[in-house]
C-alpha cells in the first residue's frame, strides 16, 4: 500500500501532466518527429494526446482510490474509448477531411479531452461512499 506521499505524489503528477497538455496542445509533435504528411501528423498528435490525458487519468484514478479493481476498470474504459472513439474519429478525418458535422465534433470533444475518463472519478466515489 502506498503512503500518502506516494499518492499525493502520483495525483499531483497526474494533475500537472494534464495541465501541461492542456497548456501545449497546440505543439505538433509529430511534425518535430519528422513527419510531413498533414493527415499523418493530425493522426498522430491525436493519439498522443489521447493516450497521454487518458494514461494520466488513470495514475490519478490509481492515486485517489487505491483500488485495483477500479484502475483496471478505468484502463478498460480507457481501451473502449480507443477502440471505439478514437479509431472511427481519426477514420473519418482521414478519408473525409472536410466533414465537420456533428458526428465528428461529439468525437472530438470525447477524444481530444479525457471526458470520459474523468466521469469515472465521481461514479468510483459514490460507489464507495455506497458500499460502506
């Protein structure tokens, strides 16, 4: 069991790194990688910054509740969202780039912020809050 510096340490982290991302996600990573094609590096800083906001908010899950079953949970929630959310989002910007409907702009909001994931937050505390 880790202490309460080890928590607070893994939240604050957490809470930092998706401040950062927030603060910089207008930075191409991908271009600075090297990448030329536009649809690629769309693609690719979309990934980045979905797995990144998403893995942080898992630690930060892991820091508040300590519980195992509830980060596996979050990390399968987390692999709904990639295999449902963001493949058919970056699906559709890739072959049709044009489209700005409101498909696209429901996905974009779910993909580009860890919506989802954070919604985990408050249900895991009322279920514990309900359970003792």
């Amino acid at each position: 069991m880790p202490s309460r510096f080890v928590r607070l340490l893994l939240g604050g982290a957490a809470l930092l790194g998706l401040l950062l991302l927030f603060l910089f996600q207008g930075y191409d990573v991908a271009a600075h990688a090297g990448v030329t094609d536009a649809k690629w590096r769309f693609m690719i800083n979309r990934l980045i910054r979905f797995l990144l906001n998403d893995s942080l908010v898992v630690v930060l899950i892991y820091a508040l509740f300590l519980d195992r079953q509830m980060t596996r949970f979050a990390l399968l929630v987390q692999l709904f969202g990639f295999l449902f959310l963001l493949i058919p989002y970056l699906m559709l910007k890739y072959h049709w780039p044009a489209y700005n409907g409101p498909l696209i702009s429901f996905l974009h909001r779910l993909v580009v912020n860890p919506l989802l994931m954070l919604l985990l937050i408050p249900a895991f505390y009322l279920q514990r809050q309900r359970s003792s």
